[in-house]
C-alpha cells in the first residue's frame, strides 16, 4: 500500500536522527585500501541515541572540523577498526550488509552489540553506513514488547546535507520504511524490499498492538517487538514516531540475533 507521497527529505532525516538503534557513518578514504589512522575513517555521523544509551555525544564525535576516529577512541585496538571498515568498503557495497557481533565499552554501557554495516557512495564521497543494538532484554526473548519515549531531539548536524540522509536512508543496512497511522508506505528503503510479501502483515500486527496499547495518542514515541514471525524466522521490530507529535511513523525490521553466526560475515 503505496502513498502518493514517497520523498519526505525533512521527515527521512529526523526518522534517522531519532532511530530508536544507533545509526552512523565514517566517511572513507580516496585512497583505499591504503589509510592514514591519524586522520581517515573520521566519524560523519551518529544519530542521537548515542548519547542517551552510551553517553558520547553526537557532536563531540563527529565535530567537522576534527571529527574523532577509532584510533582517538580506540589507541589499543584501533587498526582491527580501520581493518574491519576497509573490508566493509571493499567488499560489503550496498545492498550487502555484513554482520557483526561485538563486546562494547561505552562511558554508559559495557555489553555486546549486533552490527550490521554496507558501504555507499553520496557524490564523490564513500562512507560506511551501519546500524547496531546492545543485547538486551528484547533481543534476548526475555521481553516481547516495549512501549517508551526516544530521547529529546538533539541539535541538528549542521554539517550533514539533507541529500546526505536520503542517501542514508536508502542504504540503510536494516529494512525501513515510513508509514502512515493506517499503515500506508509514504517511503522505503532497499532492503524492506526483502520483506515485500510479508510487510503488509507485519505493519497490521504491528500497529494494531500499538492501537491495543491507547499509546499513539500519548507522549509514547516508540514501540519494540522482539518476536514478530517471518518466513526466515523470528524478527526484531521497531516503530517510532517520525517526528515528535506525529501520526506517522517508522517501522524497521532486521533478523533476531539467534540467526546471525556469531563471527563476521564474510
């Protein structure tokens, strides 16, 4: 069920802004893939859950004047990052998405995150462009659903073009679309094609839930479902508003972690 409207560049960069996972970028070297560690795979972006859920601030890492890297905050461990994301922009290009499962220690969190990373291009530019999740009570099963409020909205990165989260969104390694209260696709990406046959069914579960729960027409802005039933099994999904106050909202789907290996994809 396709909407007539299907660009929505403001309401795309405040659906990647406000993601209730962590989305971001480094921006590649020309050079690749021969890296300077002092200076390449600079941070681009991180949308704002980062600072909530890990306790680093967007700006601070991605300041474009000197935007940080993995060696800045990594010095022990930096080059299996550099590595890790050479391989990825040699060898995962959009629409392949390689998959990664990882210990993280973050001023506001110690835990294991799944990673899903693909490369794209945006003018002349590469970037990595991943998404990724702590293992928390949702993916783990020990909770089916969660209703709460995404953090406040941060200050939009002035460095970051509004062409650039179109890009993004339509690259994006988990499948995503932007949809209405009554489940009406205004936009999607590449990968929600995968789910092509089952999206329909999925957004009706979904947001009767959602309906069940007397939440939209409250301060609730997102929504997690851990164990919606796909053909390729059990799935994570998320829906949040795409903006605040909004009636329209975003839906992502990936797998759960129980049918990813637990070792790169390569």
């Amino acid at each position: 069920r396709m909407a007539g409207v299907t660009k929505l560049p403001h309401v795309i960069s405040r659906v990647l802004r406000r993601a209730p996972f962590v989305v971001y970028a480094k921006k590649a070297p020309d050079t690749l893939p021969f890296y300077d560690a002092d200076k390449d795979f600079g941070y681009y972006f991180f949308s704002d859950l980062m600072e909530s859920l890990y306790g680093l601030s967007p700006a601070f890492l991605t300041a474009s004047d000197a935007p940080r890297n993995a060696k800045m905050d990594h010095p022990d461990d930096y080059e299996a990052y550099f590595k890790d994301d050479v391989g990825v922009c040699t060898r995962f290009h959009h629409p392949k998405v390689k998959r990664i499962v990882e210990s993280w220690k973050m001023p506001a969190m110690h835990t294991t995150v799944l990673i899903r990373k693909t490369s794209m291009f945006f003018g002349q530019d590469q970037f990595m462009l991943g998404c990724f999740s702590p293992f928390d009570d949702l993916e783990l099963g020990v909770t089916s659903f969660r209703a709460g409020r995404l953090q406040e909205e941060l200050e939009e990165p002035a460095h970051v073009e509004t062409e650039w989260f179109e890009a993004a969104f339509k690259h994006l390694p988990n499948a995503t679309a932007i949809i209405t209260a009554d489940g009406d696709i205004l936009a999607q990406n590449d990968l929600i094609m995968d789910y092509k046959h089952e999206l329909p069914r999925v957004i009706d579960e979904c947001l009767s839930h959602i309906y069940g729960t007397q939440s939209l027409d409250t301060n609730i802005d997102s929504w997690k479902f851990s164990n919606v039933s796909l053909e390729s099994g059990k799935s994570r999904v998320w829906v949040w508003r795409s903006t605040p106050g909004s009636k329209d909202l975003a839906i992502s789907i990936r797998p759960k972690h129980e049918f990813i290996q637990r070792q790169d994809a390569y």
